[in-house]
C-alpha cells in the first residue's frame, strides 16, 4: 500500500493538495489529509511540491516495430518496456501499420500479453494499414467481439500512396463492423484511422456522418498534424461534424516534415479556434517509422517514433502553450480513456486502476511512475524493467 501524501493532484480537473492513498491495483481512497496511522503497513510517498495525474494512455503504439518502408533493413525495432513507462505511460493500444505481412495479430497479441505481465495495461487494434482487413478469426467484428485485449481496428490507412485505396463504401463497412463489435462485446469498437498526406484527407469520415448512423465516436482519425493543410482539415472537422482527432506527437527533427504541426501547437490551434478540449487525442505513433518520401514517391530515410513524445507534448501544452496542466492532460488522460471505453482509466478517482504520474510542479520533469499500484520508475530512474532490459544490464 502506499500513501501519497500532499501532492497537487490533477484528476484531470484540479483538485488541490491532497492524500491519496493506493492498495492492490486500485486507488483507494483521496482526502485533503489521511492520517498515516490509519493505513497500517503502508509506505509513504512524500508528494509535496509535486503534482500528482493519472499514467498516460498511449492510443497508438507499435510495440512489435513497424516501418520497412525502406525494405527489410528499415524494419524497426520491438519496443521494450521502459521506452514506455519512462514517458508516464501506463496504458497502451498495440497496432500493426504499413507492414500487416511480416507483422502479424498473433504477435502483436503475445507482446501486448507480454507488456502486460510486465506490468502495464496494453490492448490492441486488429488489422493494419490494409483493406480488407488482416484479422485473427477471419472478421473483424469476431476478433473485437472475442479477442479481450481488441478494442477496434486500424490503423486503416487512407488518403496515402501506401494505402489498399480502399472505395468509401468498403471503408464505411470496416467501421460498420467495427462499431457492430464494440456495441456486441461492450467495447469501444473504435477504428484508428492513418491520414495521409494525399488528396481525399477526411472525405470519406465525413461520407459517414452525413450518410449513415453511425457516430463520430467510432472514428479517430490520427497524424492530423502531419501538415498545415490537414491540421485546418481537422479543426473544421471537429467543429462541424462534432469528430474525434489525434495528433500524433512523435517527430524525429531531422525528419520532421516541413509542413508539420508539433502536436502542442495543434492543440492550441484548435482550442484558438473553438474545438472544444474534450475531442482531441494524442498519440504517440511510438515505434513506428517516420519515414519522408519525395515528391515522386521515392523513398528518402526515415526516424522511429517515441512513446516518450507524448509526455513530452503534454509537457509542452503547459509549458509552450500557457494551458493549465488540467487541460493539457486531457488529450493523453481522460480524452482517450473514454473513446477507448477504459473506464477504469485515465482519472484519479477512487475505485478507478492505481495508474499514477508524481512530476515536479514546475518542470514537470517525472519523478515517479505508478501502474497497477506498483512503482514502475522512482526518482525519474526504471525501477522495474522488461524482462530481457534486466539481462542487458547483468551481461554488462
Ligand atoms: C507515419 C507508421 C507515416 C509504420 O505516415 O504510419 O508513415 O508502419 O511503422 N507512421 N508507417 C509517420 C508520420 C505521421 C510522420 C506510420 C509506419
Ligand atoms: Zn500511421
């Protein structure tokens, strides 16, 4: 058990300085003052001057590796456990891009069971770029409804040279089915959507609400900041169709594109323009290549996405953008939490899963990482790593 005693906590609203205290995988109790004594066989974390949030949910993250764009050589790598833990993250979304061949749903299954046992909470999107769709049981709607750890489907790649170029109707039926799965298996049954930089941007999102009933709720459409152009897209998307957007916040600087928007600035845009904080996600596109094409199409280099980019963004949302750190948490706390359906996630509540970031009020820099009540990094070093980071550092 532990007693975390007078943070400034941000549940993601500001709650002021507070005592919470954590038993078992579960956030127990949060009072302006909890005498120790009460709480036997406790260990006490002194919070104060610090602030205390909910663990980071990353919605996109490729924890087998992705990339290849540039052939085998390119292929990135698996992430291991501390590359997520050490950004704040305790929950993440496991999905398969570009490459939905030599990547496969059983394998990124068994390294989201493995994250896992190691200690964070993982779920995944079956599928990958393609269309039709590459699923375990042969559908998509079976795999949502009988896989626990599948949540929706993507990332389905559109309006990109790299995408099947898939008909707005064969499109509208992924998402059919995806939300058909959600509503049978009590899930989100969100589809995660690639955005390109070519031409269609969110038409065929836009095709949807306008011609079925489908809810804006069921669609994410991600790398909205991957240009000006898409990023104004976006924000009158969100206004005028009431849809959901996810910045991606991993840019490698020597790749970063020309046009691109850093996911920080993003959402100060929106915000300046009236999308209102509750419709925006970030997501990190961690392990994913960041590969820059020419023109024509060639093949040119290409980075590795980050997880730790999306603490980075969120630090930056406070920082940069002058937003309260209750606003700037939303889009990597209780934004994605609730279009995942992670209702024990994503808040600092009792009952809810004791997932918890203690950063410094000031630099925000983190200090301690919590999931499933277990500490994951104290004094901003790995205290519990993955199984084969531990072997790493015997060998040395
Ligand atoms: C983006 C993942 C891209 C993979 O357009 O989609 O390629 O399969 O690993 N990454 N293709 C990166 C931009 C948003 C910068 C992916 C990648
Ligand atoms: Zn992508």
């Amino acid at each position: 058990m532990y007693l975390i005693k007078h943070a400034h906590v941000f549940a993601p609203e500001d709650l002021g300085i507070m005592d919470v205290l954590l038993g078992g995988n579960r956030i127990l109790k949060i009072a302006p003052e909890l005498p120790v004594e009460e709480a036997y066989g406790v260990e006490v974390i002194e919070g104060k001057g610090k602030a205390l949030f909910p663990g980071l949910i990353d919605g996109h993250v490729h924890i087998l590796g992705g990339g290849g764009e540039g052939g085998p050589k390119t292929r990135t790598p698996e992430i291991v456990l501390s590359d997520i833990t050490l950004g704040g993250v305790t929950t993440v979304v496991g999905c398969l891009g570009t490459d939905g061949c030599t990547r496969t749903m059983a394998n990124l299954l068994a390294k989201a069971r493995g994250l896992e046992e190691e200690g964070i909470t993982t779920y995944v999107y079956t599928g990958s770029y393609q269309v039709p769709v590459k699923t375990l049981t042969g559908f998509v709607m079976d795999d949502i409804i009988l896989l626990d750890k599948v949540v929706g489907t993507g990332e389905i790649a559109l309006s990109d040279h790299r995408s099947s170029q898939p008909t707005k109707e064969e499109f509208a039926k992924i998402v059919a089915d995806t939300r058909v799965g959600g509503i049978l298996s009590g899930k989100a049954g969100l589809v995660n959507i690639h955005m390109g930089d070519g031409k269609g941007k969110l038409d065929f999102l836009k095709y949807i609400l306008e011609e079925t009933q489908i809810s804006a709720a069921n669609m994410l459409p991600t790398h909205i900041n991957r240009s000006r152009t898409l990023m104004q897209e976006g924000i009158e998307y969100a206004k005028d169709f009431g849809g959901y957007i996810d910045l991606t916040t991993s840019s490698d600087p020597d790749f970063l594109e020309p046009e691109e928007v850093k996911a920080s600035t993003g959402f100060g845009m929106a915000l300046k323009a009236g999308v209102s904080s509750d419709q925006i996600t970030f997501s990190s596109d961690g392990q994913g290549s960041l590969p820059i094409f020419s023109p024509d199409g060639t093949f040119c280099g290409l980075g590795v996405g980050k997880v730790t980019s999306l603490y980075r963004e969120m630090r930056d949302g406070v920082l940069t953008e002058k937003l309260p750190l209750s606003v700037a948490l939303k889009p990597v706390t209780i934004n994605p939490a609730k279009l995942l359906k992670l209702s024990q996630k994503g808040r600092i509540e009792e009952g809810k899963d004791a997932d918890l970031v203690l950063a410094d009020e000031n630099s925000l820099e983190i200090d301690t990482v919590i999931a499933m009540g277990k500490i994951m990094v104290c004094n901003g070093q790995v205290l519990i790593k993955g199984t084969f980071e531990a072997q790493k550092n015997h060998n040395r």
